[in-house]
C-alpha cells in the first residue's frame, strides 16, 4: 500500500485550512419584533411576514 | 427550448408522484392552507392553478375535468363555487408559498401553500383553534386542582 514519505508540517496543514473557513449566513431583521431571523422566511419568533401570514408559534410555558 | 425545465420528480415513480399532487391539490382546495416541504409546494402549485381555471371557466365539461384530477367530490363543489369565484378578475398567480423553517429529522425546508384571498377565513379558523385549546388547558388545569386535592384529602382522612 502507497504511504506518505515525509511528515506534513504544522504549516502546511494551516495554509491547507486557510480556505476552510465557513461564511455566516446572511440574517435580516424582522420588522415586526426585531429579532434576526433569515431572509425570506416568517419569522420564527413573532411568526409574521410581510406583515400578517402568523404562524402558530408557541409560547413557552 | 425546454432545455433545464425538468420540473420536480419529488423522488417517486409517475403514479406515485401524480398521487401525491392530486391529495395535495384536493388538500389546498379544501383546507385553503396547507404546510408542506418547499418542493412541494413549488410542485403542486402549477396544478392548482390549473384546477382554479378550470373552475372560473365552470362550465360541466371542466367540471367533469377537475373530478378526473381532484380526489374528492366536495373538493370539486367547494373549488366551483367557494375558490374560483374568487379570482375573476385575476390572470395567474392565486397562490402564495411563504418558507417556515426547517423540519427536524432530515432538515427539510418547511412552507406553506395557500390561496390568495383565504386570509379570512384562515384567521378566523386559527382563533378557534386557539380558543378550542385554552378551553382545553383550563379544563385541564381544573382537573389537575382536583386531583390534588382529592390527593390532600386522603391522607388526612
């Protein structure tokens, strides 16, 4: 079985990873109760969008 | 060209898939709102519309139409003469999808389907629901005072 010849530095390994950086996603405000919440979609806090469309959303008891 | 127009496949066989649609079309028809996977709602969206034409036109040969595709009678009357009526003057586009989050287990992205002009009634339905299940968690509530007490009471006696 094939086996590598020589060790990988410390420095390799990081500049391997310097492009393994995840991207935070993008998050708008709602404007109904200012929580973040992701584009596009009710918000899962207040359950509105565009204004109505509620969702049933629970309270905690 | 219909080059990348492939539509969905939803991950069934034809009569599978034609299936599916045809319950969730009869679903929406009936229900005004229905929460499913986003693709879904992407799918079934071009047959309601169908369907909703079919009923503005509401002549018998299209109602004979729409009983082929929906799966139940009183889909078929309530899109007549409660849905269709609803959309004369508009061209298209009497749905909206809105995305709700994702479904646990495999992460799916949830949605909701419903048709334009059902806001209404939705409301109403949702505030009975609402008072239906306060009514439901007094009652249960009351039922748990009185168990304690009862509770209480024994050992005493």
């Amino acid at each position: 079985m094939p086996n590598p010849k020589r060790r990988h530095s410390k420095a390799r390994t990081s500049k391997r990873r310097a492009h393994d950086a995840l991207t935070s996603t993008g998050l708008s405000e709602c404007p109904n109760c200012h929580e973040r919440k992701l584009p596009h979609r009710a918000c899962a806090k207040c359950g509105s969008y565009k204004g109505r469309e509620v969702l049933e959303v629970k309270e905690a008891n | 060209m219909r080059h990348r127009n492939a539509g969905f496949k939803l991950g069934r066989n034809t009569s599978h898939r034609r299936a599916l649609l045809r319950n969730l079309v009869t679903s929406i028809v009936l229900e005004d709102r229905v929460e499913t996977t986003i693709t879904k709602a992407k799918a079934v969206r071009p047959h309601v519309e169908k369907m909703i034409t079919l009923g503005k036109k509401g002549d018998v040969h299209s109602r004979r139409q729409a009983l082929a595709f929906l799966q139940t009678r009183e889909a078929v009357t309530r899109l007549f003469d409660t849905v269709a009526p609803r959309y004369g003057d508009r061209n298209g586009g009497y749905l909206r999808i809105v995305r709700t989050g994702f479904q646990k287990g495999d992460g799916a992205e949830k949605a909701f389907i419903e048709l334009l002009g059902a806001e209404a009634v939705l409301d109403e339905k949702r505030q009975k629901r609402a008072e239906v299940r306060e009514k439901k968690r007094e009652e249960l509530q009351k039922a748990l005072a009185e168990q304690q007490q009862q509770a209480g009471e024994e050992p005493q006696a």
